[in-house]
C-alpha cells in the first residue's frame, strides 16, 4: 500500500505540472508567445507520459486490491463450484448433506469416512434431529497464505496403514435454524485438518493386512486374513477420513492481528487526505472567479495544482491524525478483539503451544515412531464431540475408560463445538500405558429452546492407550465385530455388544479418556 501511495503521488504532481503547462499559454494571463503555445504543451505531453508510468502500476495496484477485497468469505462460498474436485471438497460437501438432511439413511459422506468417524458424526445429527434444528453448513477452499499451497500434506505408513496429514485453508460458514428462524450462525477462515488412511499397499495385489500388519492378497483379506481372521470389505481398503476439524493456528491468526495493523494504516492517511481535498473542492466552487484571477492559470490548472498542493499540505494532518488513532483508537480496537481470541496476549499462548508441540511430537516418537501430533488433536476434538453430543450414558461413555454419566444432562442442548485452544502438556509411558495429558479450550452453542448461547470452557483430559497399540488409525473391521458373538458393534450403542453384553477393550486400539476434569 505505501509504494501505492508514492507511485500515485508521484504520478498526480507530474500529471499536474503537464496539464498547468498545457493550459497555461492559452487561458493565463497575458499573451503567450507562438513558441510558448508550441514548446510548453510538448513539454506537459512529455511529463503526462512519465506520469503515466507512475499512474498505470498505482491504478493496476489499487484494482488488485478492490478485487481481492471484492473476494470476500462470502463471495468464495458462493462460487465454491470452481473449487477442485478431490476427496476433500468431495466430502465437504457430503458432510454438509449429511447435516441437512435427516431423512437420508444411506448418507454418501458414509463413503468419504470411516465407521469410527461416521459414529461421532451420527451423535452430532441426531441431536439436531432430537432439536428439531436444520443444520446448513458452505465451505470452499482458500489459499492457506502467501507463502504455502492451499493444501498441504505429508504422508508416512505406521506399520499397517498409509496416513496422510492434511491441512486445508477453508472458508466455512454454518448456520442453524428452527421453524425457519434462523438461531445461530457463524463463518470461519481457518485451517481444516485431516487424517486421511488407506491399506497400504506392497504391490497392486499385495496389501498389509491394516489389523495385524502381515503381508496378504486383496483376495484373502476379502476371504479373512490368513493371520488374523479379520474379513475387509473392498472400500475399507480404500482412502478414507477418519477425523476432521477446524481448527485456529498460530500462522493464520497473526497475519490477521497483523493485518488490522496494516489495513487501518493507510485508511486513516487516506481518510485525512480526502477530508482536506474535499474541504478544497467546496472552497473552489464557492470561490471559483477569485481563484481564478488570483492565480492567472486555466481551469483544469488551477484544480490540478490545487489538488496537489492540498494533497501536500495535508500529510502533517494525516501524520498527526495516524499517531493519535493507534495512540488512542486502536488499543481500544485490540481490546475488542480480545474477546474473540485474537488479542496479542491469546496469539502468544498459542504460538508457544505450537512450538511446544514440535517438540512434544519428536518427545512421544522416541517411543512411538509415527505419532502425528496433528492427527491425535483431531483425535480428541472427536472424542470431545462424542460427549457434548451424546444423548444416554452408553454413548457419553463410549470413548471413556471413567465413568462420564454426570455430564450428560449439562451438555444435553449442545448443537455446536469449537476448539479454540488444545495442547499437549505432558506424555509418559507406565504401567503398560501411554498417557497423554491435554489441555483444550472449547467454544459451545447450546440451544435453550428459544435461542443460542455461547459460552467457553476449559478442559483437562488425561488420554490413555495401550503402551503396545503404536499405530495411529483403529482398525474399524476388526474392533466393531464382537468376539464374543460375532455380532456388529456400533458405538452409537456405546461399545458393549447388544446381543451378548460383552465389552470393546478400546484402550488396546485408540485413545480414551481416563480423567476429564472441567476448570474455571
């Protein structure tokens, strides 16, 4: 924007001073000699031509900006038709017709997920359903930023499957409604992140079994692994995504913070400088003959030079009106924006958390060599929705190894949950466990039959899993089938089996919740 300013300022002085040289020999005062006449307007072409190599960068500059300015959150939601097609904006969108419409029992998003996610997301509709609230939810994809692609991933096999870590830069708004009445709605620019995993495969036929890691044909493992026992369905071999979620980061935030900074600056120069031209303008008219037999010079000189000589004289104003605005003005402006975490103060807590996070990632791979750290928040951001969103003690419990029954009344009118704030604080491995402590600040919506409230809360989980389960995506073929009976499990039922009582030891498979703890 500053180089802007000095291309455009450049540019009018020496369009003024062509013009005055132009018009001058004809309409000053006095007559003008024929080699006046001839030589002051060639020297005024000359100096319009050089203003216009100033002018064209400036006003080319300046489109670009009412174009991208133009390219709001909105506007790219509306034209997401352009987006890509890949198996994320695929799933988006089934993931957006799976909130929308109740009544589909065969959902596609069931195609784009694994039953684990499909599970969690099941609690999420249904209760909607049991609101009677219509859930709209738009996305498309954006730049992530200047310096890295829209989606960025980075792939690694954990013994049995190939995952992939993906980051997103989206645009998301969600909307919720009742009886027509719109109750809530929210839009987001954030980073969407994914676990994408899929069998991994030694040759096109040749597949490492995703349950117990031996090396079988695409035949047996449809027919039941010669090892295992466990029997795949064609698309578990396939990609799938097992979590998603929104999620704020350090990265995107303070370009925001940043960015008021750098937008208001040059608002408030300009601002000051039009208030001064205006104020000009209207003396001109008033004064239109004085000025004109005062300064001898034509019309368009006289507006020309007027103008630039008000575009000068009102930089000390603009400098004097910029030192009081972020003296005064913008402190005000970030104590606004503390109340939605974006204040200088939250961007410090969660850049250290981001580092911290590096360095925690390479502390739990010392002993789990594929942990993603990434993957295991979307983990958890799972597992928290799966009690905000349950409706009965065997679904609260699902993913808990404590008993979380007194929370279900508290969060029976949740429609909604964000992460503002999640961090690893410590990991360690005893008694045949690993244990993970996590600390998450969450945004809920509840709904109390007549409108929406938002509120925060802090979270402390501690997460555990089995010290020999080092893989990071569960095995959906093999855990939702009961060995006792044989039967289908769904945690939607919670993980006992229905039909024979017995229980899911989940803790061998994935994290759980062992202690969940709600500070002030």
């Amino acid at each position: 924007m500053k180089s802007t300013l000095k291309l455009l300022l450049a540019g009018i002085t020496l369009a003024a001073f062509g013009i005055a040289m132009i018009e001058t020999p004809f309409t000053g005062g006095g007559e003008s000699s024929i080699a006046a006449k001839i030589a002051m307007p060639i020297f005024g072409i000359m100096f319009l031509f050089v203003a216009w190599f100033f002018l064209e960068p400036a006003i080319e500059n300046i489109k670009g900006f009412l174009n991208k300015r133009n390219e709001n959150q909105q506007s790219e939601l509306l034209n997401n038709q352009a987006e890509p097609k890949d198996m994320f904006s695929i799933f988006r969108a089934d993931y957006a017709d799976f909130l929308s419409d109740y009544a589909v029992e065969n959902p596609k998003v069931q195609n784009d997920i694994t039953q684990f996610f499909r599970n969690i997301l099941e609690l999420k509709r249904n209760r909607l359903q049991k609101l009677n609230i219509m859930c709209r939810f738009k996305s498309a994809r954006k730049n992530y930023s200047e310096e890295r692609p829209p989606v960025t991933a980075s792939e690694f096999s954990d013994g049995k499957y190939m995952i992939k870590d993906v980051t997103e830069g989206i645009a998301a708004s969600t909307e919720y409604s009742k009886n027509g009445r719109i109750i809530y709605s929210q839009t987001c620019s954030d980073i969407a992140h994914y676990t994408v995993a899929g069998a991994k495969y030694l040759t096109p036929n040749e597949i490492v079994c995703p349950n117990c890691g031996s090396t079988q044909t695409k035949e047996q493992l449809l027919d039941g692994c010669d090892y295992c026992g466990t029997k795949f369905m064609l698309e578990d071999l396939d990609e799938k995504i097992s979590d998603f979620a929104l999620r704020s980061d350090y990265e995107v935030q303070y370009s925001r913070y940043k960015g008021v900074r750098k937008k208001l600056g040059p608002y408030v120069w300009l601002g000051t400088e039009a208030v001064v031209c205006f104020c000009y303008i209207v003396y001109f008219i008033f004064n239109f003959k004085e000025i004109m037999q005062e300064s001898g010079t034509g019309f368009f000189s006289s507006i020309s030079l007027g103008l630039l000589s008000c575009i000068i004289a009102a930089m000390p104003f603009a400098f004097i009106a910029m030192a009081l605005f972020f003296s005064f003005v913008f402190p005000i402006i970030q104590l606004g924006a503390s109340f939605n975490y974006v204040s200088q103060k939250i961007l410090d807590k969660q850049r250290k958390a981001e580092r911290s996070d590096t360095k925690m990632q390479e502390r739990v791979r010392a002993f789990d060599p594929y942990f993603s750290i990434s993957a295991f928040y979307s983990n958890v951001q799972n597992k928290l929705a799966s009690v905000h969103f349950a409706e009965n003690a065997a679904q609260i419990n699902a993913f808990a190894a404590c008993d979380l029954s007194h929370l279900q009344s508290k969060y029976k009118n949740v429609i909604d949950i964000q992460t503002d704030y999640i961090s690893l604080r410590n990991y360690t491995v005893e008694n045949g466990l690993q244990k993970a402590l996590v600390e998450a600040v969450v945004k809920l919506v509840s709904f109390n039959g007549e409108k929406c409230r938002v509120s925060s809360e802090n979270i402390k989980l501690l997460c555990t899993k089995s010290s020999e389960c080092k893989t990071q995506i569960v095995c959906s073929p093999y855990i939702m089938k009961c060995k006792g009976c044989g039967a289908s499990i769904s945690l939607l039922e919670g993980k006992t089996c229905s039909y024979c009582g017995r229980e899911i030891d989940l803790e061998k498979h994935d994290w759980v919740i062992r202690e969940y703890t709600q500070r002030k």
